[in-house]
C-alpha cells in the first residue's frame, strides 16, 4: 500500500488579493501559510508532497518555499497549464482563467501513485485536519471511500468579503450525501448566506457544514476526474468559455449520487483562517501569533 500523498493547490490567480497570495509571509519570521500547512502535514506523518503551480511560478514557490523545507518532506511540483485538455478539446481564444480545482488536481495525476490528500495553498487548516486525514488515508479502504475535512460554515468565513464554500448535506452515518458549490457566501447573524445572482440571499444557519477543499481520496478518483472532464468541456463550453471552471467537489458528488463512492464526513471544530482579500492579513498574523504564544507552532517552523 502507498503511503499517503499530500497535494498542495497553488495555482490561482489570487485576484482578489490583489497579489500572488501564496507567497505573501504571515508571521515576523517570514512564514507563509503554506508553511504551517507543511509543518502540520509532517507532523501529522505525511512524507510526499505535491505542489500545483503555474509553470512560470516554479522558481519561484523553490525559492520561497522548496529549498526551505526540503530537509523534511519529499516535495515535487505539477503544472497546470490550460491547453492540458482532452483530445479534442481547444482553448477558447481569450482564455485566461485557469480550469479549476478538478483540472489543477488532474494536472498533477502522473506524481500521485495511491490515496492523496488535497488542499488550497492559501488555507489554514489547523493541526487536527491533517492528523484526521493522514490516518484515514493510511488505514484499508476499498477504492471507492473516501473523506473529507469538514467545517463549521461560521468558522470559515471573512468579514472582508465574499468566500466561496461547499455546502455539504451528510447522512446520518456521517457520509456525505450531497455538496454544492456557492460561490458567494457572506457572514450573516446566525450563520452566513449565499447568493446567485448578487441580488437574492439563501440564509444557512451556524453548524452547516461546508468543505473547504481538504479532501481525502483514494487513487481511482483521478481516473473519475479524467473521465468526467470531457463531458463537462462539451455541456459548459458553449456557455461559458472563457470562465466555466471544473471544480473538485463535483467529482465526489456526481460519485455519491450515481451511489459510486462514499465520502466520510470527517468532523473539526477548528477555525479557518485565509487570505482571500488584502484585508484578513492582519487577522491570519494575529490568529498565527496566538497559537506560537500556545505553543502549537515554534517561533521558527524548519529550525533543526
């Protein structure tokens, strides 16, 4: 059995922060994010890490990042680029915007050789994500289970903003029996609420749980995301194309529907923190500061 892969998305634009926020440092000591993300990774006993970036990026996520680390994890990078598409298939002429989270995930399909665990770049999980995740990806499962780290809806949301999130509806065994993309949450007294059309609010109430992309799969998901891509170039292409994106959590859920897989619904009380406008910053550097005054985290992450 192949140990446990964690794979790292990091190729977004970061529009709305007004900067490549990947790479932006959170603490005095010029940490990133993605930092603590690594260090709770290795601790939790994850060895092989993945990172998905643009290919200009590479240079310079090795110089921020990769050399730093390097002494304790096994760390490659993928490419998603856009013209990675399916025989076929052509990039829309004007087509900047990347594929989406399924396509970045796909694009790192040749450096994952079993059960990979997949997270955004710019997402602070907390220590207990990783450690639930890790030992379920290392004990038996059959190919078609996998998980998902789940949050609170009021634990995940910025003040600064809208986020997008996964609204999850589980079973009561714990399995997740739908999730849906909204793209435009916002906080709201008592919970939060989405919209799809800017102008008409859903509320959803505090204790809804949402998926912040922290997935845990076994390896036949890539071959789901591969197969499914094609269909969803031919119903969203002639739409959408210069802005339609594959996005990951459709997969498990086209899965759970068609009665293909299940997905355990992996429960933490654990706040996000993100960076989603310029704005959070100097939340993220508080929240980061409070746990090293707990001593969840060194003053410095790689001191040896």
């Amino acid at each position: 059995m192949h140990k446990p892969t964690l794979v790292i998305m990091a190729a977004g634009l970061g529009s709305r922060f007004g900067g490549l926020k990947q790479i932006t440092p959170v603490d005095a000591e010029g940490h990133l994010i993605i930092d603590f993300s690594l260090f709770d990774a290795v601790r939790a006993g994850f060895e092989d890490v993945v990172i998905i970036v643009k290919p200009e990026k590479e240079e310079e996520f090795q110089e921020k990042i990769g050399r730093r680390v390097a002494p304790f994890v096994n760390l490659r990078y993928a490419h998603q680029t856009l013209d990675q598409l399916p025989q076929g298939f052509s990039v829309p002429q004007g087509r900047e915007k990347p594929w989406g989270t399924a396509h970045a995930v796909l694009c790192a399909k040749e450096l994952i050789p079993g059960p990979f665990a997949v997270i955004n770049a710019d997402d602070f999980y907390g220590p207990e994500a990783y450690q639930v995740i890790h030992r379920f990806l290392s004990a038996p499962h059959a190919p078609t289970e996998h998980a998902m780290v789940s949050y609170r809806i009021e634990n995940t949301l910025t003040e600064n903003g809208h986020v997008a999130r996964g609204v999850c509806q589980t079973d009561d065994k714990g399995h997740l029996t739908a999730i849906t993309e909204r793209t435009h949450i916002e906080p709201r007294p008592g919970g939060a609420a989405y919209t799809e059309d800017g102008e008409h609010f859903t509320f959803v109430p505090a204790g809804t749980v949402v998926s912040l992309n922290f997935w845990g799969f076994q390896h036949s998901l890539l071959e789901e995301i591969e197969n499914r891509f094609g269909t969803f170039l031919k119903e969203n292409l002639p739409v959408n194309p210069l802005k339609c994106e594959y996005f990951l959590p459709s997969v498990p859920d086209q899965l759970i529907r068609e009665g293909k897989a299940t997905v355990e619904v992996l429960r933490t009380q654990a706040k996000w923190y993100g960076v989603t406008y310029r704005a959070d910053m100097p939340k993220v550097q508080a929240a980061i500061e409070g746990y090293k005054a707990q001593g969840i985290y060194p003053a410095h992450l790689w001191a040896r």
